[in-house]
C-alpha cells in the first residue's frame, strides 16, 4: 500500500483531486507510448504525491510532452500497480522502500543505494524505476527539545531511556518494528499506544505529553512547526524511502525520462519539506507550487 499519512483535511484533499481532474492539461509537445501518445500520471491521497504528481507533469510538458493528464488519487499500490501494468497509468511517484517491500516483502535492505539496487533487481518485466532523488521521506522518531536537551539526538542515544518513555504511532508500529528497535539498539519503550500515521493525532500526543517519542515522516511540514526534534536513525532501522519515478515500461520517450531524472536530481529532503510547507501550511495552489519548483530549479 501508499504509505498512509494520517487524517486529511477532506476539503483540501477534494478540491486538490477536482483540480487535478480538470488537469488533465494537454501540455505542449511530442511524448511517445501510452494510449494515443497520452502519458498518464497517477498519485496516492497524500498531498505530497499529488504535488509530485504536478510537478512530473510540469517537468514532461518541458521535455516536449504533447498530452500529459494527471490523475486524482487512483487507491493502494495494488492498484496502481494493476494500472501500470494495463497501462491505463504511465507513471507514479513512489518511495523506493516502500516499493521493494511490495515486491520483496522479506528484503532486508536499508541504506539508499542497497534499496534502490535490490528495487532494480526486484521489479517485474514491465516497470521500470528512472533515477531516486536524494529526497527521502521516511519515518523518523521525533522527541521534545526538552528531551532532547538531555543530550539525546539519535536513537542509540535514547535507548536507555527507553523502558520510561511511551510511544506513539500507527496502529502497525509494534508489529513492524517493536522487535527490530529491540534487537538493533535495546530500545523497549514502557508503552505503545496507537495514535494515527504521523497525523495531528501523534502530533497533538506528542505536544500534550501524553507520549514522548512519536513516529512521524521526516518531510512532515509540523516537526519543525511544533519544534520537535527527529532523531537520527544511526543503525538504519527504517529502510530509505527516497523519491522514485514507477514508470510502465515503453511509455515514456528517452527525453522524457531525462526530464524526470534531472527533476529527480535537484529534489532534496530540504526541497521536498518546503514543498509540502506550502500545501499543507499555507495551502498553496499545487499547480503554482510545481511551477515554481520548476523554474526555480532551472527546469523550464
């Protein structure tokens, strides 16, 4: 599946997918594959897919792609991975973790360049994956500055404190990664209760005290808002969850799959942060976002 954020506003979420809907913006240029040349990209309901949805479509109306739709959010990854392969999507922003998971449940890979070989390796006939961005977004465990004042900045560090900590997070959580954050750094937290994935639920826990370490996702516009401190994972618990183009094969031209590796190359964690600032924050119109994004990065 996506990766599930939390509750979304439902009135923002529905206005972005009328938006998109009406998208469906033949952009200017010659793009090859697809039904009649038509290059479809599809998205999950999460704000920050949806913008990179927008802005793939900026960066191939760029390279010369005639007719570009962006579609609203199409389900769950078996979803889109069924409308990859009928071809009736041509391509998706994905997380590269979260994509071998799919594919390879028991991979143990965690660090960018493992996961993103072994994704290589792992996909199907018919998908290809184009260039990872540095840009990850990736569950992070997040403290006070209270906390963290006591000198604790990484999770090797806040494992002895753990058995007089209560977590929280999705309701998941202790069955992914109880276990692993034991056997990696010796880390039992006193309790786990379940919140949302990594939405105002956690937040609101986390600022209230009520728990005083939180999963939340590293691009997460309310970490710095609220002055948390994510914690570095210093013995890769999490495997990396960098930006990647999901793409059926034989349905992008070669200059259009330049297009989106250069889009992939100046796409930052620090980037992608502020991307998801201005939709989430300041509730920015995504067209304008991905606009900016481009120009501002020498894309246009």
């Amino acid at each position: 599946m996506f990766r599930l954020r939390g509750a979304r506003s439902a009135a923002v979420l529905a206005a972005v997918a009328l938006l998109l809907t009406g998208c469906g913006n033949p952009l200017q240029g010659g793009a090859e594959g697809g039904a009649d040349g038509e290059i479809v990209i599809g998205s999950s309901d999460v704000g920050e897919s949806l913008l990179l949805a927008q802005i793939y479509a900026g960066a191939l109306r760029d390279a010369g792609a005639e007719n570009v739709t962006v579609r609203p959010p199409v389900g769950g990854r078996e979803v889109v991975v069924q409308a990859l392969q009928d071809r009736s999507l041509s391509v998706v922003p994905d997380y590269s973790g979260n994509l071998l998971r799919y594919f390879a449940p028991d991979s143990e890979a965690t660090t960018p360049d493992e996961v993103y070989a072994e994704l290589r390796r792992t996909l199907p006939e018919g998908f290809r994956v184009l260039e990872q961005a540095p840009a990850q977004d990736t569950d992070v465990l997040v403290i006070k500055q209270e906390l963290a004042n006591t000198g604790i900045s990484t999770v090797s560090e806040l494992a002895p404190h753990c058995d007089e900590l209560v977590f929280g997070g999705p309701g998941q959580w202790a069955d992914r990664w109880q276990a692993k954050i034991k056997a990696l750094y010796g880390c039992e937290f006193r309790e786990i209760r379940v919140t949302d994935t990594g939405g105002p639920v956690t937040v609101e826990a986390l600022r209230s005290g009520e728990v005083q370490v939180a999963d939340l996702f590293s691009t997460s516009a309310t970490i710095e808002s609220n002055g948390f401190v994510p914690l570095v994972d210093d013995k890769n618990m999490f495997p990396a969850q960098n930006i990647v183009p999901l793409v059926a094969h034989g349905t992008l031209s070669e200059r259009e799959e330049q297009a989106l590796n250069d889009l992939s190359a100046v796409l930052t964690t620090e980037k992608l942060t502020e991307l998801n600032v201005q939709f989430s924050t300041e509730k920015r119109n995504p067209l304008d976002i991905a606009e900016e994004f481009l120009r501002d990065n020498g894309l246009t």
